[in-house]
C-alpha cells in the first residue's frame, strides 16, 4: 500500500487549550475531567469524545506508528460504505476509501479523531475528541467510529490479527474474515 497523506487544512483543534482552559482542566480529577468532557461534548451534534488512559495512549502511539492505516466498514441502508483511516501523530483521518484509492491528495476527511496528550504528566488521562466533517456521517456512525479505532488499536489481539496484518501482510488480510468479525463486534448488521 502507498503511503500518503491527505492534503487538506485541519477544520478541528489540534491542542487542547484549544478547547478548554487547560489551567482550570489541569485542577480537577480525573473523574471530574471525563464527566466536563464528554458533557461538553454531548451536546454538540458535530463532535464524539472519550477519555483513555495514559498507558492506553502509550500502545497506541507505538501501534499506530508500526500501522498507520486501517478500514472501518459503516453500513447504510442497502449496505456498508468502508472509511480509511490514517494515522499522523495524535490527529486520525477518515476518509471515503473510494476517494483515497482516486487521488489520496484530494480525498477529504469525514471524521478526524485527535488524542490530546497535555494531560499525561500532571493527570494521567488522553482526552479524545472526534471532529465530524461538514456532517458526512452521523454521530451515531462516529460514535461506533471512536469506539472501533480504539479497540483495534489498543486492544492487543484486536491490533495483531487486523491492523498489524492489514498493514504489515497485506496478503494475509482476510477482507470477508475482517467484516464478519468487525460487524458482529460493533452490534451492526453488515
């Protein structure tokens, strides 16, 4: 697989104080930190969150690193439409993969997932947040969206038996396999 970046301006924060007061933020627990987050987040219809853990963020930026693509099926009606995603640094880019296979300059982001690691030293939690693009999917879709990249990327048997083979050992990779297991993990039907 060529290994290319999108090209296009990110339409999302890229720092945390960006989004919030990070001197405030950096005062409260962690617990407290989760419950701000995500109810900020909940009531914007353009944006999904989650807090991991600093350990969480530390496999993932080693598995991304090793891996920096990977699909992600979303079904619609009639069907299923398939997203890549590519890792660069804290920021993960979703785009239609029709469009990235036509000219991966030009294809667009749907969704962009970015970990913020600013309070690591001081709390130990990565703040997520998933940007939805000029609303091309819902957020129910970037809810599932979140949910399968982390998983594919932290959980180890997850990471080894689809991302490290998808881009490691093309050959291996078992397209029919992958849908199967990816639709029945994510309670939808494919």
């Amino acid at each position: 697989m060529m290994r290319r970046s999108f090209a296009f301006t990110y339409p999302c924060p890229r720092k945390l104080r960006e989004i919030v007061k990070l001197t405030l933020f950096e005062k409260e627990n962690s617990s407290t930190i989760k419950a701000i987050w995500n109810d900020y987040h909940l009531k914007r219809p353009q944006n999904v969150s989650t807090l991991i853990t600093a350990h969480q963020f530390e496999v993932f930026q080693r598995r991304s690193q090793a891996s920096p693509f990977f699909i992600f099926p979303l079904p619609r009606k009639g069907g299923h439409f398939v997203l890549l995603c590519q890792t660069q640094g804290k920021s993960n880019l979703f785009t239609y993969l029709e469009d990235y296979k036509r000219n991966p300059e030009s294809s667009t982001p749907y969704f962009v997932l970015t970990l913020f690691d600013e309070l690591i030293p001081k709390k130990g939690v990565v703040p997520v947040r998933g940007d939805i693009i000029d609303f091309k999917i819902a957020k129910t879709e970037a809810e599932v969206l979140m949910k399968a990249f982390l998983a594919y990327y932290i959980e180890g048997e997850l990471y080894e038996d689809w991302v490290h083979v998808f881009n490691n050992q093309p050959d291996r990779f078992k397209i029919d396999q992958f849908m199967k297991s990816y639709f029945e993990r994510f309670g939808v039907n494919g």
